[in-house]
C-alpha cells in the first residue's frame, strides 16, 4: 500500500514514516503545503533508511496516490487539512492522530472540540465515503523516531467502518513494537486522546521518565 503522512515533515510524521518505511512493506509518501519542504524532509529519512525510498510530495498529490492518508498535524489545522486534500481522497482511510490540548501553569490539559473529540472532528471534515479510523495518539514521536530505541507499547484504535479499522489494526501491527488494541466506535475517541496530556503530565512530573507510551496488561 500506498501511506501518505499529511504534514509528514513535522515530529509524529518523521516517526510514523521512519517506522513505517523500515518495518512493513509499504510505501511512504511524506506530504507537506510545500513541495520542496516535502523533498527535503523524504530526502532526510531516506538517508537514515539506505534500502528505502521515501518520496516527498504537496499533501494534495501524496494523499491522490495515498491507500491510507495519515493527517499527521496539529489539531487545530486538521480541518483545513483534510478539506485541502477532500477531493484526492478516493477509496482512501483516513488516519487521525491527532489530540487536542491546552497548556496553563499545572500542565497540559485535554481539550477536544465541540463534536467530541478530534478524531471525531476529522470524520466530520472527511468527505462521506472516506473512512476515518483514530490511531496513533498516545505515541511519543522522539521515541518512535529514534530507529535504535525498542518499542513496546499498545496503540487504542478507534473506527467505525469495520474493514478500514481492520487495515489499520495490520498496519500498526506490522511495526515492530507496536500491538494494535481495538477501542470501539469514533464514539470512543475522547477517552484514547485524553491520555496524551495525562502521559506528557507524567513525563513532566517524575524523574526519568520521558517518551511515555501506553501498555495493559
Ligand atoms: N508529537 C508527538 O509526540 C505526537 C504524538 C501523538 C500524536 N500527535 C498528534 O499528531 C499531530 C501532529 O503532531 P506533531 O507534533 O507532529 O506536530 P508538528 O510537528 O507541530 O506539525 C506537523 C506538521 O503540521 C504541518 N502544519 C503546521 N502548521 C500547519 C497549518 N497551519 N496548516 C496545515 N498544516 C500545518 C507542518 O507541515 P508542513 O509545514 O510541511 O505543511 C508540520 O510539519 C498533532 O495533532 C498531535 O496531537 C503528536
């Protein structure tokens, strides 16, 4: 397959498409508002991976060839996003990652939209054939995109479309550390991004701890 990670230039995209491209045998398109920002960031990663190819496009042109498209920027301009590369998506899954929060003198606080949660809020942006599944949240980028770091962590995904959230479940499982954990309908999205702000608190607040992800046992 064909992953298109929109604003693949920015922390979580550098991870997703490092991993992405040196563990499973799909494509990585990395997709930016500039074409030459989009080049130079695939060129960067394509040099940490020497037997891949990693190719840089305008998000439009990466999400027209993309199987899934990641919307891998800040919640705040997922909208703008998805409504920039609406037409191009066609049989495409839409991946979103995106959490929304605010910061005040204690720590990073959830904040989703009105709708819900942000993935929700992709659905909502997302042309109506488009399936949009939520995956990815709790990661923590630095650590994904330090290719010598293990991982071990579980990924809550979250979808209604039965078939886009069983390509995505194989997509997180075939990343190495990675097991993908099914969180129920786009209904259940807020209770996934609400542990990001809680896993950066702690990182904050202990000693030592840094690059926090989620695990159950
Ligand atoms: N960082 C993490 O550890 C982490 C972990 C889990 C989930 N997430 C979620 O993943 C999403 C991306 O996080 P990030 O840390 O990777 O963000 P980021 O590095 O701040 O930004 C990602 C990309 O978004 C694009 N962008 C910036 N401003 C934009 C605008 N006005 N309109 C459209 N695109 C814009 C930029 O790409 P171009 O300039 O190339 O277009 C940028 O490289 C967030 O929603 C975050 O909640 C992040």
């Amino acid at each position: 397959m064909q992953i298109a990670l929109l604003g693949g230039t920015g922390d979580i995209g550098e991870g997703l498409a490092l991993r992405i491209a040196r563990d499973t045998d799909n494509d990585v398109l990395v997709g930016s508002r500039e074409a030459e920002k989009a080049a130079a960031k695939a060129e960067e990663y394509t040099d940490k991976l020497p037997d891949t190819t990693v190719e840089g496009l305008e998000n439009p042109a990466a999400a027209a060839r993309a199987d899934i498209a990641v919307a891998a920027v800040p919640a705040y301009h997922l909208s703008d996003t998805i409504g920039a590369v609406a037409d191009e998506l066609d049989d495409t899954i839409l991946i979103s990652p995106a959490v929304g929060m605010q910061r005040d003198e204690d720590g990073l606080h959830y904040n989703p939209p009105g709708v819900g949660s942000v993935t929700q809020l992709a659905a909502k942006a997302a042309p109506d054939h488009v399936p949009v599944v939520g995956a990815f949240h709790n990661l923590a980028a630095a650590k994904l995109a330090n290719l010598d770091a293990d991982l071990d962590w579980d990924v809550p995904i979250i979808g209604d479309d039965e078939d886009a959230t069983a390509t995505v479940t194989s997509l997180v499982e075939d990343i190495d550390g990675l097991r993908a954990l099914s969180a129920g309908g786009l209904a259940n999205a807020a209770e996934v991004e609400s542990v990001t702000p809680l896993l950066i608190n702690l990182a904050a607040n202990n000693d030592g701890m840094h690059d926090l992800g989620v695990k159950f046992w």
